[in-house]
C-alpha cells in the first residue's frame, strides 16, 4: 500500500521537530546548568562582587545592632534609596550564619532559584508545555551576563524580581479572592524589596479591573496598596521622616538625566541580543488579539500590560543618572517569559503550515545561541583572593582609623571603623536637596581639613571632596593589590593618602610623584567612569 506523500512528509517533518526541540531544550539544561555553576563558583569569594556589596553586609551588621537604616545621612553612615526588606532579610540569615557576604548572597542565589521556577510555571500553565517552559528558564538563565552577573551577589534586585514572578504566577492561577489577597500581598512585598515595583504593579491592577469581577477588582490593589502606605507612614514615622526622604523625595529628586538611554536603552542594554526573544513575543502578542476579537480578552490584557511596564521599569531606570545594568532584570524575565510562550506558537504555525514552518526554529536556536556566555569572565580567580587580602593586610597595617569611602565592609576586616560609603553618598548629594546636602558636604569638608583620619584611600581621583583632600591630605603611594571587584568600574588602583605634615612614612611610601597634578600634592586625575560605571540603583 502507497504512503501519501503528505503524511510522509508530516511524519518526516515532526521527527525533525521532535530533533530540533531536543536539542533546544539541552541548550536550555546546558544555560541553567552554566549559571548554577558560576554562581556556585563565586558565592564564597571573601570580597566584594560589586562595589557596594560590602555597604549591604554593613547595613545588616546595622540591623543585627538594634540601629535604623533611616536616619540623618553623616560621616558615618549613609543609608540607601531603597525599601528595607531585602537588607532585613540578610540580617536575619546573618544572625544565623555570620556577618558576611555569604548571608545577603545566599538570598540572591535563592530567589534567582525561584526565579528560574516560576519562569518555568508559568510558561508552562500557559502552554502545558515543559518544553516551553524549560527554554523560557533557560533563556532568563542566559541573560545573567546581560543584567551584570546580578543574581547572586548582595543586592536587591533578585529578591525583588522573586517577589513579581510569584505575584505574576499567583494572578494567572485562577480568579478567587485568595488569590487575588496573595497577589496583592507579593507585590506590597516586592515594593518593600524596591520601588520599582509600581510599575508592575498598575499592570496588574488594570488586569484587575478589567478582568476580574465584583469586589475580586479591587482587592489586589487595596492590598497592596494598603501594605504599601501603611508601611511608608509606620517606618517614616519611626523615622522621623527619613524613610520617606530616601525611599521617595530622593528618587524623585534625581529625575532622569540619561538622556542617551532613550534610544541607547534599545539599541545596547536589550540590543541584538534579545531581538530574537523579541520577535517571538511579538508574534505571541499580535496572535493573542485575535482572543480578544473572540471575547477572551484576559491573556491579551495581562501579558500586553505586564510587557510594557516590565521593560518599561527597566527603561525608566536606566533613565536615571544611577541606573546600571541590573535594571534591565525585569525586561530580560517578561522578555524569557515571552519567548517560551512564542516557541509553542512555532509548534502550532509547523502544524497548520507544514514542514516549511521548520525554518522558524532559527529564531530561538539563534536566540539561545546569544546568550551562550564563558562562565571565566563572571568567576574571581585566587590572583583576585590574593588582591583583596594584599589591600585588607594594607589597610590593617595602618595605625588610627582610615577612610576607604569606595569599599564597605572590608575595613571591618581590617579592624577599623567603616564610614559613609561613597556611592550613596553621592546618590544623596546628587539631589541637589539643600537642607540634607548643605550639612552633609560641610561635615565631610571638616573632617578632612581638621584631618580627622590617619589616612584615606581612594579608587579614583575625580572624587568629590578631591580638592579639599588635596589641601590637607598628601598622597604617599599606591596600595599593594590593586584590588578591583569583578562587577562593575575598573577603577584605577587605590591611592593611599596621608595628613600633610604627618611625620614618619609608611613603609614604601615615597611621597609626591612627579606626574602629580601641579600644585595638587596628588597624582593625575583621571576620570575612570564610561557610561556603565555606577551601579547605584
């Protein structure tokens, strides 16, 4: 009996899907597995990740002490623009495992676990697809490099991203009440881990409001919204004030002064890289109008919504003067989420449309294809370890207390007093906010002509008390080490300076050099920053 060649044809043309979708899915296997081992790799480094890893142990260690996150900004201390929760939590695992690096990254590694998980949920809810839902994980797992090797170092933004994947996950299981209280609740959690949350948030409270019905309209945004005011008034009234000054007057004052991310936001941070994920949620988007044409407007209205303000969160972030690239997070998880959702649209079109349908393959093979990364380039190496006992043993050396405004946590290490890090204290100066900034700059502009430290290092010398140090301050040598962290600027070594009219030197300390700047005492400025260098938000 002859076999029509048509069905010859779609038996062949299945096998080949069948081919192609395994070998997509181990791409997939292979890009989590990739990121489980750096991460892995990296997470007992005993130094900074990032610059300002160390500020998040030494708020924890601020907690554990019964003190405020919140209060006047000093030389001392100066606290940060977000919302407390993530830096309460690494206090509470803290408690139990130690001041450290390792409690605050071991909640990024966590949530970027939860992450990946409810990734996979939900594409699969979606598609009832493992394939699907494998490859939008493995996608999400790929962009680790594209969002600053982020997931698993001590800050924020992965608790923060957990909190809006559950949320999500939650208001796509059914349209009860409970359901609704717990969405509301995992968002008033993901604002209290970031404001950037608000964004996602008004998403969801439109696909409530249309979606929903009865009273279940307005019940994630009453919860949310009440854990959201109700914590903003209790913790700025404890506060009196502060918690409301940096949470809100400071993001506020900084307003958006990155006006090369209106485009380059588009064309660098998501670029080429994502255009394949891209398309493929396209496509996903434009096919789920046509539901709406049939009445079934719920999936069109939650994705469509989420979409913008997702990649929009991202976008109105890099907008901002602080915003480096952990803030494309967001748009890289809607982006993932997308793409799993498209690949079960290319199954459908082979279906409908035959073997000729294969050819669309391409784009995801392409896209996972990008995001293929050498782990080497994210993992500290032991000259890395041997760099950062160098500066810690250097700055232990040193009698009397010692500001290194650009490293927190590491004096600790070295027996000394940790000050005000340097990174929000230029988020706070860069307001412009005169009450707050007028002190602020004279209690730093008098510590260092009354030479109130036995010495201070610095990263980079367009610093911004740089004249005032080199009026009262002499620079005696580089550091040994040149230690730098593996996320983020690679800032110039640090330079060690000393009170002028100090008597006896340290150890290779050879005064002045002959490249100073003249009259300055201190070497060449160098303006070290590109357009990527602060990671402040």
């Amino acid at each position: 009996m002859e076999v029509d060649p048509t069905t010859r044809q779609d038996v062949t043309g299945g096998r080949v899907e069948q081919g192609i979708r395994i070998l997509l899915g181990a791409a997939s296997v292979y890009l989590i597995l990739l990121l489980a081992y750096t991460t892995a790799s990296r997470i007992g480094f005993p130094y900074e990740l990032e610059w300002l890893e160390g500020w998040t142990v030494d708020s924890a260690r601020r907690v554990l002490e019964g003190k405020s996150l919140f209060v006047a900004p000093s030389l001392e201390f100066v606290p940060y623009i977000y919302t407390p929760l993530y830096t309460y939590a690494a206090a509470g695992l803290a408690k139990i495992l130690g001041i450290g690096f390792l409690a605050p990254r071991l909640i990024s590694l966590a949530s970027a676990a939860g992450c990946l998980a409810l990734t996979f949920s939900l594409v699969r809810r979606e598609t009832a697809s493992v394939f699907a839902g494998l490859a939008a994980a493995g996608l999400l797992a790929g962009t680790y490099p594209l969002g600053g090797s982020w997931f698993d170092i001590a800050r924020v933004d992965t608790l923060f991203l957990l909190f809006l994947l559950a949320a999500f996950r939650v208001m796509r299981s059914g349209a009860s009440i409970n359901l609704s209280v717990w969405g509301g609740v995992l968002m008033g959690l993901a604002y209290l881990t970031k404001q950037t949350a608000l964004l996602p948030l008004v998403a969801l409270t439109l696909y409530a409001l249309f979606q929903l019905e009865g009273w279940n309209r307005i019940v994630l945004p009453a919860v949310s919204g009440a854990i959201i005011g109700g914590s903003t008034l209790l913790f700025t009234f404890m506060t009196n004030g502060w918690y409301y000054f940096y949470t809100v007057t400071v993001p506020r004052l900084h307003g958006f002064g990155r006006e090369d991310m209106l485009v380059d936001y588009w064309t660098e941070d998501l670029g080429w890289t994502l255009v394949p994920a891209g398309l493929l949620g396209a496509l996903h988007l434009l096919l789920l109008i046509r539901e709406v044409g049939q009445g079934r407007s719920a999936r069109f209205v939650f994705y469509a919504t989420l979409t913008v303000s997702m990649i929009g969160a991202g976008w109105t972030s890099r907008l901002h003067g602080g915003g480096w690239w952990n803030v494309l997070q967001p748009a890289h998880a809607m982006l993932a989420i997308l793409f799993g959702l498209g690949l079960c649209d290319l199954a459908k079109a082979r279906r409908r449309i035959g073997g000729a349908a294969l050819a669309l393959y391409l784009v995801p093979a392409a896209q996972l294809g990008l995001v293929m990364y050498d782990p080497a380039r994210h993992i500290p190496t032991a000259q890395d370890v041997a760099d950062g006992d160098a500066f810690v043993a250097a700055l232990r050396e040193i009698d009397g207390e010692v500001y290194a405004p650009m490293h927190g946590y590491l004096p600790t290490l070295a027996g000394k007093q940790v000050f005000a890090h340097d990174g929000y204290l230029l988020t706070i100066l860069r307001t412009g906010h005169r009450p707050v900034v007028s002190p602020l700059n004279a209690k730093f502009e008098e510590a260092f002509a009354t030479q109130r430290f036995s010495a201070v290092v610095i990263d980079y010398e367009d610093y911004r008390f740089m004249n005032t140090l080199d009026a009262h301050y002499r620079f005696a040598r580089e550091l040994p080490g040149s230690f730098r962290p593996r996320i983020g600027p690679k800032r110039v070594p640090q330079k060690l300076y000393l009170p002028r009219g100090a008597g006896a030197l340290l150890p290779g300390d050879r005064g002045p050099r002959s490249s100073s700047v003249p009259g300055s005492g201190g070497p060449a400025r160098s303006r070290p920053f590109d357009r990527a260098s602060s990671s402040r938000r």
